[in-house]
C-alpha cells in the first residue's frame, strides 16, 4: 500500500488529496487491486502515534484535514479477499508547507549603483536581483512591468535570479508598475490554492527633468517698454 506519487522529499499544502494505491493477488494469483477488499482499507494522519481505529477513505483518496507545516506521518491499513491483514511497515512522511515563498528583491543601474526609492532617472537598463527563501524551492517565477513580460533566470549564486528592465522598454517617461509573483515547490491538489510570494512596485520614470517655459513674447515686450530717461 501507499500514497500514488508520494516521495519524502516533496512538500505538499494542507490540503493536499492523494489516491491511495492498494494492490494484492487475486483469486488468478496476479497483484491487482482486485486482490484488495476496498471496504477494509484505513488510513491514520498523525504526528506522534497514530490512534483509534483510523479513517475509510471516500474512492480510495486520502484527504488531507488542512495540516500545518512542519511534519506530519501516515499509516495505512487494510485486509485482501482472503480477510488477511497488512499495514504500511513504516510511517509514510508529509512534509507539509502552507507557507507563501519569501522574497527580497532589490534593483540597481547596469553600472552597479544601487536604486533607492522607486525614481529612475538614470539613463541605464535597471537590474533587479530576486533573493528566494523557500524550503521546497521554487517552481515558477511569473514578472511583467506594464504587463509585458520580465525574465529572471538563476544568477549562478544560491536562491538568487536576475533580470533586466532595459532602459529602451521604458523610454518615456512616467509611471510602469512591476509586478513579481514566485512560486515554491509545494504540490497542491487544486493549483488556486498555491500561494506565490508577491512583490509589487511602480516605477516613476523622470530622465527628462522639469520643462520651464519663459513667456518670451510678454518679457520682449516688456523690454521694449522700459523708457531710459536723459
């Protein structure tokens, strides 16, 4: 018996739904579910013992009851065709992470020199860094800026990528909003339920400075009414 796709080293949501894959021989002497009697089959959700006379699953799913993080341990139970009784020899682990990706992001001009604020002015591509802390690592890493596209690819250092604003993707000047969703590795049921690490910002453009305009047809004749007395 076990959990279909399960492994140790995965993370799963809460409320994460297994199928409970459960196989014996049948009365031709070939390994089947056939050879199972499904109305036996039990599971046990715990943390220390497991306790009571355990859980009959619906369909052969097991329904995680919105665990919370950290490690969580299953048992499962059940009697073949002939009444015979098995059980999973050791506890199966749940790694259960509810938790959103945390994420640093910090940006800077091509030339190295840090951004402070959320004022370009520099005429220079801006670098943005992404810093990723995540147990289960990360999955997806979804940026746009103004709704296109900004791709951020791993930078060679731990849990860091990096992307490139080009300063001729925002050639005039005025607001372009970023927004950064990431991922982790957690496995869900039902992809609503995943919760990225978000990080927004809107970026005010002002390479070209103030405009001033000298009303230059009032000043000229303002000077040629100056009378100079003798």
């Amino acid at each position: 018996m076990s959990l279909r796709g399960h492994s140790d080293s995965y993370y799963y949501l809460g409320n994460y739904v297994f199928d409970i894959d459960a196989y014996d021989l049948d009365e031709t002497g070939v390994s089947s579910t056939v050879g199972v009697n499904k109305e036996s089959v039990r599971y046990w959700v715990f943390d220390s013992e497991p306790g009571g006379d355990g859980t009959k699953p619906d369909d052969l799913k097991l329904a995680l009851d919105n665990l919370t993080d950290g490690v969580h341990y299953v048992k499962l139970a059940a009697r073949d065709i002939r009444g015979n009784y098995g059980e999973t020899s050791e506890p199966i682990v749940l790694n259960i992470l509810n938790t959103r990706p945390n994420i640093t992001v910090t940006k800077e001009y091509a030339d190295g020199t840090p951004i402070v604020g959320n004022t370009i002015i520099d005429d220079q591509d801006i670098v943005y860094t992404l810093v990723v802390d995540d147990p289960s690592g990360v999955s997806s890493i979804e940026a746009t800026y103004n709704d296109n596209s900004l791709n951020f690819s791993e930078s060679g250092q731990d849990n860091t990528w990096k992307a490139t604003l080009f300063a001729s993707d925002i050639i005039e000047d005025g607001p372009y909003t970023v927004a950064i969703r990431v991922f982790n590795q957690a496995r869900a049921t039902n992809q609503d339920d995943r919760k990225p690490g978000t990080h927004n910002e809107t970026l005010s453009v002002q390479r070209e400075g103030l405009r001033y305009e000298l009303p230059t047809r009032r000043f000229s004749k303002t000077i040629f009414q100056v009378k100079h007395w003798t």
